[in-house]
C-alpha cells in the first residue's frame, strides 16, 4: 500500500483551498484536547471549522505535558480563552488494563512488549477531574482562562460537562 490514494485526494482538496495566507491563530478562542479515536470529529462536533480551534490529540485524550505546552502556547500566542479536555466513551485506554493492552499489542508486533508505557486510565471521570486540574493549576495559564472537563459520547455525538 502506498500513499497514492491519499495524494490523489490532496490535490483534489488544495484545487478549491479556501485557506492560503489565513494566520495560525485560534479564531474561536477554543483549544481542545481528545483522543486520538477515528470516531471523533473534533472541530465538527462543538461546530467549529478549520481556523476556528486549536486541536491536541493523544490515546485517551489526557492532559499530558505536550498538550500542557500546546495550551501555553494557544492561550499565550494564539488566541484561545477556553479549553475543553474531552475524552470519551469506549475509549481503548481507559476500558483495558496497561497488561492488557501490553499483550495485544505483543501478540500484533511478535515481539516483547513489556517495555512499552501505556497511559491507560483506571477511573475515566477522576482522571478526567484531575486533567482539568493540571491546565486551571497551570502557573502560565491565567484565571481568565475558562477551562471545562467533558465526556464525548461516541455512540450520540453528545458531550457531557463534569467540570
Ligand atoms: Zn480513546
């Protein structure tokens, strides 16, 4: 497999690109993080558009020090006032146990898997608590900055704010 299919679709997309020249800024003032999980439609689901949001993704959707840096960075530089931390339901990380996950993913590469760190979370809404908590303790991310913890129902397309 190769990525022709994929290139073939690009050039398609960049033959009415509506985009050229616009500024990295976040034009909604909204930063989110989630879960890397092929369900998800970020910008469509909180009904946004490419420009609007800046956009954070890992297995599990957590508040990990990358994305801290991403908020730093989008509340300081690129216009965003609030930030949504979402996980979701049936994500993978937070339904199976890091052994678990360790020998699936052993049983698929044929080699030992041990090693390899998994951030699975045990406890989705306290973890989820506790997420919302790393951004609002942040020391450079400002009071003024609203910051909300919400589950994605993946099989309603709702949110569901628990902070
Ligand atoms: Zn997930």
């Amino acid at each position: 497999m190769s990525f022709d299919d994929l290139l073939a679709a690009n050039r398609e997309f960049a033959s009415d690109f509506a985009y050229g020249g616009f500024d990295g800024v976040a034009r909604a003032g909204v930063a989110l993080v989630t879960c890397m999980d092929s369900r998800i439609d970020p910008l469509g689901m909180i009904g946004l558009e490419p420009g609007d949001a800046k956009i954070f993704r890992n297995p599990g959707g957590r508040v990990t020090e990358a994305a801290l840096e991403a908020i730093v960075l989008g509340v300081h530089l690129l216009n965003v006032q609030r930030v949504l931390v979402v996980p979701h339901t049936r994500c993978a990380v937070a339904s199976n146990s890091e052994e678990v996950i360790r020998e699936r993913i052993a049983e698929s590469a044929g080699v030992d898997a041990t090693w390899q760190r998994f951030h699975v979370i045990e406890d989705q809404v306290a973890t989820l608590g506790l997420d919302v908590h790393r951004v609002t303790s942040h020391p450079l991310v400002p009071e003024t900055v609203e910051v909300g913890g919400f589950i994605y129902d993946v099989d309603t397309g709702l949110l569901d704010r628990k902070y």
